[in-house]
C-alpha cells in the first residue's frame, strides 16, 4: 500500500434511517496516508567513559520523517548493554 491521498464520500442514498429516508451525498473528505513505517537513520549515544548509577544517559534517535511519541502509559525504553548486563534506559 502506498503514500497519498485517500478520497472518501457517501453517494446518496447510500444509507436509510427507521423512517426509509436516504441520505443526501456527503461532500468529499481527502485524508493523507502514511503506511510507510518510519527508519532510523542515525542513533546519539553518550560519550565513552565512566558513568556511575546516578547519571542519565542521554540518546537521540532521528529518523527518515517526523514521528509522534505517544507517552500515555510512560516514556518509551531501550535496553542498553553495560558490561555484559543488559539494563532498561
């Protein structure tokens, strides 16, 4: 499936309600569709060097389009590999 534009209308009488009266046709709607899963294209990563318990790492992850980070239910995680442990960050 591709990109584009998506073009949605109702003709008449395409619907009845209880009383058998059709519906008037709708006016056009156009709609952008995105299927395309956005790529990384690059990962930040903190510079190399001793880090203790209480410091944050900081990573940035850009990708090929704009993408919208739903935190709702909490930030997103990655798991990072620290010394033959893997940890949430």
């Amino acid at each position: 499936m591709a990109n584009g534009p998506v073009n949605v209308s109702i003709t008449a009488d395409a619907a009845v309600n209880v009383g058998q009266n059709g519906n008037t046709a709708s006016n056009q709607v156009t709609v952008t569709a995105d299927f395309r899963q956005p790529k990384v294209t690059q990962v930040d990563i903190p510079g190399i060097g001793y880090y203790n318990a209480t410091q944050t790492f900081t990573f940035t992850v850009h990708f090929d389009e704009t993408v919208t980070v739903d935190t709702t239910n909490g930030v997103p995680l990655m798991a990072v590999n620290m010394d033959a442990a893997t940890v949430p960050s």
